[in-house]
C-alpha cells in the first residue's frame, strides 16, 4: 500500500488551484475557505456522551403502515409517552416497542435498548427498501446504537448519510429479512452484533472507511457485503452459506474471520462441505488484502475472484474445500498474489478461467501445498523444487472440469503456516481524510471548468493533475 504524508496530500490538492488575480481571485479564494472548513468540520467530529434514566410507556395501535418515535434534533421524544427515559443526551428504552420505527434525528446521543426488543410487523414484509424497519438513522454524525433485540420486519437498523455511527453489541434475529444496511456513510462500526436466521443480508454495506468486527453471523444465507472502499471485516465468527461478498470494492481488509459453512439444520442436512462460497469478489475489485481468515468447509470454492487485480492472499488457512481458489467468470482477474498461506492436500484445486498473471508467491515466500512432496536439502523451510498449481477449468466436450498447468509456486514451503500470528495490515488514521480530500479534488475540478474565460480567449491553464492512488473507486449509482 502506498502512503502519502498529509502535507503531500494537502500540496497535492492545493496544486490543483490556480490564482489568477484579474480573474476569479476573490471567488476561489472563498470556496478554498469553505474546502478548509469542511475538513476541519470533519476531523474535529466528537465522540457520544452517557448519562442517567426517565420512565415512559406507550403502545397505541400503529395502523396498516409503522408508525415513527422520534428522537427530535432538539433532544425531545415524540410522542413523549414513547417508553424512552432521556438523561442529557442518553436514550434509554424502558419497555418493548412492537410495530413502530425509531427515528433519530439528533447528533451525538447513545440509543441504548436495555436489552429490550424492536418488533417489525413480519406480515407486511416487501422487500429491502420497505418501510418496516427497526431504527433508521439519516444524514447522523456520532450516533451509538447498542443493547436491543431486532425481529421480524425488513430492516434493523438503516443507516444512511452519516458517519460515526456505532452498532454495538445487539443482536438481530427471527425473521429480519436485513440485519443492518449501510448506505453513502463512512466510519460505522459495527462490532459484537450477533446475527441469527436472517432471511437477506446480515450487513450490507456500501460507504468507506467502515469497520465490521467482532460479530457472530450464523443460520443465514448472506453474510455481509461490500461497496466501497477502505473498509475492513476483522475478527467475525460467520457459519453461512455465502459469507462474505464484494462488488465493486477496492482496497478493503478481510482479516483473522473464521470462515465456514453453516452448521447441520432440517434445511441444511448434514453433509462433508456445507457452504457455497467463502468470499467473493465481483466486479471491479482491486487492490483488496484477505489475510489472516481461516476458511473450511465449501462446496464449491473458499475465495472467488471474478473480476478485478492486485488483490493479496496471504497467511490464511484452507481445508475441505472443492476449490481452495476459484478465478475468472465476469472478467478477467490480473496480478492478484497468493502467498504465506496454508492449502492443506484436500484444498489444493484450483478452478482457472480467463486469470492471467497470477502469482503463487511473492518473490522469496511462497504457500504451503498439503500434496507437495518435494525435499529441502539445505532445510530454509522452502522446498527444492517449484510446485507445480494444477488448474481445472470447465469443458463442454468432456462434460465437466479437465485439469491442466496453470502455473507453479517458485517457493513452496515444508510447514503450514501459523495464522494466528500472520501481521494483518491497517489503514493509517488519515486514511478518512483522503478520501475526502479526492472528493474535494474531484469538485473544484468540476469548478474549474466553469470559470470565465481569460481576456485573449483561453482557458485557464491548471497543472497537470497528480494522482493520489492509482485506483478510483466509486458507490454505487
């Protein structure tokens, strides 16, 4: 990962802006004020506040649509018999809301359930952007949701537009068709959740700079996914049958997950491999790290890479898998390096298609292969020999997989390598602001294009644009 001093970011920007003292000089000169004061206003976000209880109670009928309690920008709770005690600027549920939406309008507050429950109406599901949600929180800064049981109805908790947002230690569960929906936020975390039978997604997730760490996903189909950039999934327990899943996604951390297939069930009857996929990566994803994660147990492949390059595989650990890596289908993964990590002998297939560029190892290190029977004379740890990758790739004419060399592993180690040491990487703390400085590049650019020409007829002449990151990444449209 390349790094970059906040002065270089800064003079990177600023050398995005010319000063032409005839033309325009006042009018760029207050837009760079305001370009300072929204990255002052940025950094300086606060941290929450916990304080004591009141005591209320309400349970009127919600008719055919959920009605909403607000918790009002000026601290109030509407309607004020909503059974939520305020002491400054701690919220605190006294009893169950059934059939109703909590509504936070208010910077800065901690929501926290007491261990009581959020009830949707599980009659009226329609689908992920119903309105049947548990607590929605929009447009927030510095907002800490912890302690409530969610069932039934579509969403928990949806989060749009927001930054600073804390979902901690609740758990979803009985007929939530969607845990916790991230939507155009960055810095959430969502930590030591637990997720059980939820019909959708457990988190979907699409922003920057997020964090999922810490939670249980287990008795569901989907576990999280993933669009963005800057985001990391570290330390869950996930037992799915798709657990984790990036579209669109560049840069991101999975990190020290264990990973496997959900456990016996009457739907799900018992079976050697009980999940689909580990992790999946779609379309557009470059530059992600998954390191450190122990992945068992899938039917078809531990990690998928179907479009996207330069991500890094290393120090994880494969076993009882069909496919220990599966590459190719919507496009054509590139430069993506595998190395450090532990394919025990029934996890060794690789299933290839259109993946050029690929690398077993990095140079010095390479994975240790379960079915490698190769000698180390001078005992370095690294094998004497390259091992040779088979790869598998579909065929019409035979009906099914046909192997062939795909490639070689130049250092194949002896021993399987201890995960739970694996140095696992981080996104500096500055990591935030340059995202938002690109943003910033990206609209005085817009800016620029919509200046008055200069008196002999030309256009402004900028320098040349300096790249910060050698990807852009973008939301969804």
């Amino acid at each position: 990962m390349i790094h970059f001093s906040q002065g270089f970011l800064i003079k990177t920007l600023l050398s995005q802006i010319s000063f032409d003292i005839n033309d325009g000089l006042l009018l760029k000169k207050r837009l760079l004020t305001a370009v300072f004061v929204a990255v002052l206003l940025f950094s300086a976000l606060a941290g929450s506040q916990l304080v004591h209880f009141s005591s209320a109670n309400f349970f009127p009928d919600p008719g055919p649509d959920l009605p909403r309690i607000y918790i009002r920008n000026d601290g109030s709770v509407e309607p004020a018999t909503a059974p939520i005690e305020r002491t400054g600027n701690l919220y605190k549920l006294t009893d169950n809301i059934v059939l109703y939406t909590i509504e936070i309008q208010r910077d800065n507050i901690v929501l926290d359930g007491a261990g009581h429950t959020i009830q949707g109406n599980a009659s009226r599901i329609k689908g992920y952007d119903d309105g049947n949600n548990g607590v929605i929180v929009a447009e927030r800064n510095n907002v800490t949701i912890t302690r409530l049981n969610f069932e039934q109805g579509d969403t928990g908790v949806r989060i749009s537009n927001s930054s600073h947002i804390n979902i901690a230690g609740n758990t979803f569960i009985n007929g939530i068709t969607m845990g916790i929906a991230v939507q155009d936020s960055r810095l959430v975390l969502i930590e030591a959740n637990d997720f059980t039978d939820i019909y959708g997604p457990s988190v979907s997730c699409n922003g920057s700079a997020n964090t999922i760490r810490n939670n249980k996903l287990t008795g569901s189909v989907y576990g999280i996914e993933i669009e963005g950039s800057l985001n990391v999934i570290s330390d869950n327990r996930i037992e799915l049958l798709l657990p984790i899943i990036l579209d669109k996604a560049g840069s991101n951390i999975i990190a020290r997950n264990n990973i496997s297939g959900p456990a016996s069930s009457p739907h799900l009857p018992d079976q050697n491999f009980k999940g689909n996929e580990g992790i999946a990566l779609f379309r557009r994803c470059s530059n992600n790290i998954i390191s450190g994660n122990n992945i068992t147990g899938f039917v078809n492949q531990a990690i998928r890479i179907t479009d996207g390059s330069n991500n890094t595989v290393y120090g994880n650990y494969f076993a009882n898998n069909q496919f220990a890596i599966a590459l190719g289908g919507l496009g054509d993964p590139v430069n993506n390096t595998f190395y450090g990590n532990t394919f025990t002998a029934d996890s060794c297939k690789i299933h290839i298609n259109n993946a050029e560029g690929t690398f077993w190892d990095n140079g010095t290190i390479g994975n240790y292969w379960g079915d490698y029977n190769g000698t180390d004379s001078n005992r370095d740890g690294i094998g004497d020999a390259p091992y040779i990758v088979e790869g598998y790739k579909w065929d019409n004419d035979a009906g099914g997989d046909v192997s062939f060399v795909s490639g070689q592993d130049n250092y194949p180690l002896m021993k399987p390598v201890d995960i739970a040491v694996a140095v696992i990487p981080e996104f500096p703390s500055w990591a935030p602001m340059l995202l938002t400085l690109i943003a910033l590049t990206v609209i005085l650019a817009v800016y620029r294009k919509r200046l008055p020409k200069t008196p002999n007829n030309q256009s402004y002449q900028e320098p040349n644009n300096t790249s910060l990151l050698k990807n852009s990444f973008f939301l969804k449209n």
